[in-house]
C-alpha cells in the first residue's frame, strides 16, 4: 500500500455573503452600482418580486456569485456598517468619488489609517439611508 499524501490545508473564508436593508431601491441601486464599480462590483443577481413578496433584492458582487446583498426594507438600527477590500488606493479613491457623486455623504475621506494597522488605507462613506460604506487596501503603496 502507498503512503497517505498530506492532506491540503486551503484557507477557508468565513463570511459568504451579507447584506443590508434600504428604505429606497431606486436610489439605493443608483449609489452601490456606481460606488462599487469601481472594486469590480455589479449586480449579478435580482431576485424576481414575485419569490420576495414584491420587495426589491439585489445581489452584488464580482463575477461569479454575489455577496452583498440590498434590500428593500427599513434599514436596521444601528445602521451597518460594511467594508469592501480594495485591490490598491487608486482603487479606494476611484470608490470614495464615486459614492460621492451617487448621493453618498463623507464619513472619512481616503486615507492611511495606521491606528488600525501599518498599510491600512480605506475610505468611509455614508449610503443613502446612512449605513457606514468602507473600502479599504491592505498593503503598501
């Protein structure tokens, strides 16, 4: 009989998908697709009204399978707050004037944050109902 191969350790991901609740689709919709095209987010998935009991429910993400998730809904209480990893800080800047020009409002302008550790550098806007939007890149540069 043959030796055992070692199995193969593959960093696992913890969080799959997650998502929000907005009081306004249209303006909703207008702010993430624009504000998230440029870390390579769109909507990829729209649930048909007639399986969500007529509510508004997209599915954004890059390609293949979405993991962020807006509703139509009253937006939770405390509002959420959620970051999307950035590929550099070209691309932080790129979503911070986005999310401005979509009807986001400044929650932290683009920026090192080394209180939060070395090569920190994200930007916070808020969404039209208030939730705290991040994007951040973990690196140098």
């Amino acid at each position: 009989m043959g030796a055992t191969p070692e199995p193969v350790l593959v960093p696992r991901r913890m969080i799959d998908h997650t998502g929000l609740k907005v009081s306004d689709p249209v303006a909703s919709r207008r702010f993430y697709e624009t504000a998230l095209a440029p870390l390579g987010y769109r909507v990829l998935m729209e649930i048909p009204t007639e399986h969500t009991g007529g509510i508004v429910v997209l599915g954004y993400g890059v390609p293949p399978k979405p993991d962020f998730w807006v509703a139509q809904g009253t937006p939770e209480t405390p509002r959420v707050h959620v970051g999307f990893r950035a590929a550099s800080r070209a691309e932080v800047d790129a979503f911070y004037q986005a999310a401005l020009g979509s009807g986001g409002r400044d929650n932290g302008p683009p920026g090192p944050r080394p209180h939060y550790h070395a090569g920190y550098y994200g930007a916070f806007v808020l969404d039209p109902d208030g939730h705290n939007v991040e994007a951040v890149f973990h690196g140098a540069g």
